[in-house]
C-alpha cells in the first residue's frame, strides 16, 4: 500500500469507518474512496460488482456490517446471519473478481468458543460450541474468515482478517437497546447525572469480565499490519488486559461524575463469562495501543456530550 493507492472504506459512516478514514487522512492516503448505503447497497451482489469493476480499487477495508449488542444480537439472529454473509460475500468476491489483491476483513472476537482458554489464541476458533446470544453473528464472521483464506488459498489473493476486542470511541451506538455496553453506560450515566437519579441499571450479574479497546488504536493496528506486508492470516486485536462490567460501570460513573449506586439486572443475559484476546501477534510486530480505559473513556464521553443532540438522544 502507498500514498497512491486506491482504498475503500467499506462502512464509512460507522464507529471503525470514520476512525480508519481519519487515520489514512492523517497519513496521506489521498485516494479514498467511500460509498454511503443510498450510493451502493452492499446486499445488492449486482451493484458491488458494477461498483468494483468501475473503480479500480487497490484495497479493501471491509468495516461494513451490521453489528449490535447483546440484545440485538439474541433478537434478531435471522438479520445478522443473513445480511453479513451477504455483504461481505458481495465485497470479497467482487474484489476478487475485479483484481484488487488487498483486503482487510473485519470480524469480531465474538467468533470464539463461549468456555475458551483465556487468554483466546487465534488457533482457539472452533473448538467448541458458541455463546448462544451472539451465535449467529459469530457464524456470519467465521463464514467471513474463511472465505478470505479460501480466496488466497485458490488464487493467491493477499486478504488478510482481524478480530477486534470489545470497541469503543467516537460515533460509537448509544441506543440502549441495541447498543454496546459501554457506549449504553455511558449513556446511563450521563442521563442518571442530568436528571438527579439515585441509581443505574446495569445488564446481567456484573461479573463478566471484557476487554476494551478504543477504535484509534484498531485503526492504528490495522495500518500496522498493511505495512507490515502480512499476505495472510488472522489477527486479534486487542489490549490484552480485561475488566468485569461491574467495575466497568463504576469508571464510567466515576468519569462521568455519577456518584450513584449500580443495580445489577440478572433477568437480562451475561453473555461469555470471558473474553481476553491474545494480543501477541502483533504485538510481535511492534504494535501495541496508545489508548488507556479512563483516558479513551474520558474522550468518548467528551465526544458524546458535544454530538448529543444531533445523535437525536432528545432525554440526554
């Protein structure tokens, strides 16, 4: 990859997107191409390859998904299945077809086993059976996965996979439905704060532990390993140091000066007991994240509180 070369950002508008497009921006990639959904819909298999074989594409950053937290996840298992392998389908075998010989397929560390050996190692994938709540998703992401090996297997491509921990940062999703848990504490946080509450809701027992990385520093890591000249492979992404949500929740309160009390919902699912990537892969490769927990949190609640009303939150 040079400063020349064509790249399209698939999924421009989301968390990763943006935070991949300011990175590149930021190191002179000048030939950046996004589409917004109205422009090209990925579900479409005939518009992807029209849209490929027009622009000459030297790299893909396939971020496009449709992604959610635990509740969306466990809801609408039919969606997620069905339109993620549809669109990173559509992309990955249009790039193929159109010659673009790099591409970056973006999964999820959803994708292991639900009792993995922590911390999770890439060669971990499928050795037992799922978390349940995510399983579909996780099955969409594999499909994803394997299809990137398949392509370089037959024909020599150079498209190489990562999973990203548990992500958070600007433009995140704090719709409290269908968000993920730290963007919905932060949001809980905040409103509870405005509104003089006592008290917030927290999802399940509190004692799953995660692990949390800001989205610069995966966009940081992603460039890390396109100029590393890696061909192939699968790539966790994370910081390599965990949290459980119960003591999540109370940083985020205690940034965001909520001096309240948690009220843990166990009628509402914990997901994975654990989910702590190894990072040493890259790490290897002399990556490692810029970003701490209180920090990045801090950053994001900033960035909240500024875009609130135009993220439509009319009670924050």
């Amino acid at each position: 990859m040079n400063k020349g070369s064509r790249i399209f950002v698939a999924g421009h508008k989301g968390m990763v997107g943006l935070a991949l497009l300011r990175h590149l921006a930021a190191r002179g990639y000048h030939h950046l191409i996004t589409r917004s959904r109205d422009e090209l819909n990925l579900l479409d298999q005939r518009a992807v390859a029209e849209f490929f074989a027009q622009e000459s594409i030297d790299v893909v950053l396939l971020a496009a998904a449709k992604v959610g937290g635990i509740h969306a996840n466990s809801t609408q298992p039919a969606s997620f299945l069905y339109e993620n392998l549809v669109i990173e389908a559509n992309v990955i075998h249009a790039a193929f077809t159109s010659g673009t010989p790099e591409l970056v397929f973006f999964g999820s560390s959803c994708i292991y086993p639900k009792y993995s050996p922590q911390p999770i190692k890439e060669d971990y994938l499928l050795t037992s059976g799922f978390e349940q709540t995510n399983e579909a998703y996780a099955i969409a992401k594999i499909a994803g996965l394997k299809l990137c090996e398949a392509y370089n297997r037959q024909h020599a491509m150079r498209y190489i996979s990562v999973m990203p921990t548990n992500l958070y940062g600007p433009n995140d999703n704090y719709d409290l439905q269908n968000g993920h848990v730290l963007a919905a504490l932060i949001r809980k946080a905040h409103e509870a704060k405005l509104n003089g509450l006592r008290s917030i809701s927290v999802w399940g027992s509190g004692s799953p532990r995660r692990e949390f990385l800001h989205v610069d520093d995966l966009a940081s890591a992603v460039l890390a390993l396109l100029d590393s000249g890696i061909a192939e492979g699968v790539f966790n992404i994370g910081c390599g140091r965990d949290i459980t949500i119960a003591d999540l929740a109370r940083l985020v309160c205690d940034v965001i000066g909520f001096p309240g009390a948690l009220e843990f919902d166990r009628s509402k699912p914990d997901g994975t007991p654990r989910k702590l990537l190894d990072v040493s892969k890259l790490a290897d490769l002399g990556w490692s994240p810029a970003i701490g927990l209180r920090e990045g949190i801090a950053a994001t609640y900033a960035d909240f509180t500024k875009n609130v009303q135009r993220m439509g939150y009319v009670d924050a």
